[in-house]
C-alpha cells in the first residue's frame, strides 16, 4: 500500500541518506551540512514507467537516477522526443543490495542532454515499497486525484500542461 505524505517525505530522506552514506567518504558524518560541498554526479540504475492519458504506458529499464532529493529525483533515459511536464511517472530506484522504492509522482521537467538523452525531473507525491500506479492503472486514477488529473495532460507541443507543486499531495483522492 502506498505510503502517507508524511511517510512519502521519510522515505525520501532514507533513500538520500543511504545514497549518501554508499558514495561519501567514511569521515564525513552524514548531518553535516553539505550544500556547498563539491558533490560527483551519483548515478543509481533505475526503471522508469510513463503514463498516458489512454491508458497506454512506457516502461524504461534502462534508467539511471541522477538527482534525488527530499522532494524529487531526476532520471536519465535514452528517448526519441521530450516527455511533457505534468505526465504521471512510477520510478524504480534500488540502492545496494536494498529492495527497490517506487516513487510515483508528476514530470516536473524533461531537458535534452544531449541527441536522444534526456533528463527528467519528477517530483514525488507517493513511495513504497511495491507498484503504486503500475499494478492497475484504474485503482490507481480512483485513489490518486493527481495521477487522474495527470492523465489528462495533453500530448500536444503548442501548450505547457501546469504543474501545481504539491497541489493534492501524496494522499490518497
């Protein structure tokens, strides 16, 4: 069962400190503050799983998590066009020998990087451990009153679908 906001925050901040603790030096303590500390890109293999309006979606597995922060991640795939900012995405990010984290939320941004390389931003409204939104798309637009109104963005390149930050949270509809 997908988690709470609050517990969606939580786990945000485990799976930063665990990256944290895989990558950082054994002498630097981890509630050091770190902002302006010069930081090596940390790549971590992920799936990623892009829903359409019709029901349709696009699983990714060869993804890598490039950025993860309380609030989001960012995700490196290889693509053919931009993905529009407000779709629904499910990420899979398993750090180490852990078990995978599912953090489902919106696309909040997608930036070329280069010829059919882009990085996607999504910020995250729901975690668990198990599919939040793959495992039935139907259950998924009942529970979720964000991924419903997600679903609705349109695929067309003349108009930025908006994106409300935070609007309907990661609790359930």
């Amino acid at each position: 069962m997908p988690r709470t906001p609050g517990a969606t925050q939580q786990q945000l901040v485990e799976l930063v400190e665990a990256l944290e603790r895989e990558t950082l030096p054994a002498d630097v303590p981890l509630d050091q503050e770190r902002r302006t500390a010069r930081r090596d890109p940390n790549f971590v293999h992920s799936e990623i799983c892009l829903f359409h309006g019709s029901g349709e979606t696009r699983t990714i597995v060869d993804a890598a998590t490039r950025n993860l922060t309380f609030h989001g991640l960012s995700v490196v795939v290889h693509l053919h066009q931009l993905v529009r900012r407000g779709r629904p995405a499910e990420v899979i990010v398993a750090l180490g020998s852990g078990s995978p984290t599912h953090l489902a939320g919106i696309v909040a941004f997608c930036r070329e990087i280069e010829k059919n390389l882009y990085e996607i931003g999504v910020n995250v409204r729901a975690s668990g451990p198990s599919a939040i939104l793959m495992h039935d798309i139907e259950i998924a637009r009942a529970t979720y009153e964000w991924f419903a109104q997600a679903l609705l963005c349109d695929e067309g390149p003349e108009q930025d679908a908006p994106l409300e930050v935070g609007a309907g949270g990661n609790s359930p509809a």
